[in-house]
C-alpha cells in the first residue's frame, strides 16, 4: 500500500478522535445551559397552559378580576401600572438588541 495512503489514513484517525475528544467537551461545557434552558422551556410550558385555561374559562377569570378592583383598587391599578411600565421597559430593550445586532 502506498505510504502516503497510510500516513492520510493514520491523520485522519487522529482527526477522529480529536472531533470525537472536542465534541465530548463542548457537551460538557454546554450541560448547565441545557439544564437553564429546560427550565426555560417548563416556564414557557406553565405560561402557555395557564393561557389555555384563561381562555377556556373567561367569565371565571372576569369575576376574578371585578372582584379585585372592586375589593382592592390601589392594589389592581397599582399591578396595571407596574406590568405596562415593564413591558415598555422591556420592548425598549429588546428594540435597543435588535438595532445593536443589525450593527454588527
């Protein structure tokens, strides 16, 4: 056989097992996010089944909501006005992310 041949061969087992050392690694280095994100992904889960629930049950949910503004009124505007202001808060950061990654 030709000893170039062999030398492309014995290079690209080596190559292998570098790929196969790099990969193990990076997984490594990666499982606390991929824990972080499964949390993430159980919020959104929670979030998208309590929507479910809002929307099958509306008259519950109103008399829930009358009940506090009429019990409680500083409480309810005071919860409206906190929960605008973070999602103008939050919609300006994300407009400021989007323009800072168009610049890049």
């Amino acid at each position: 056989m030709d000893p170039r041949l062999i030398e492309l061969y014995v290079q690209r087992g080596r190559l292998r097992e570098r790929i196969g050392s790099q990969r193990s690694q990076v997984a490594r280095d990666l499982a606390p996010l991929g824990r972080a994100l499964a949390g993430v992904d159980r919020a959104r889960a929670g979030w998208h089944q309590a929507k479910r629930w809002i929307v099958a049950h509306p008259v519950a949910v109103t008399a829930g909501m009358v009940a506090l503004l009429v019990w409680q009124p500083r409480r309810v505007f005071r919860a409206v006005r906190w929960g605008y202001v973070s999602w103008h808060q939050w919609a300006r950061v994300r407009q400021w992310l989007s323009d800072g990654i168009k610049t890049l």
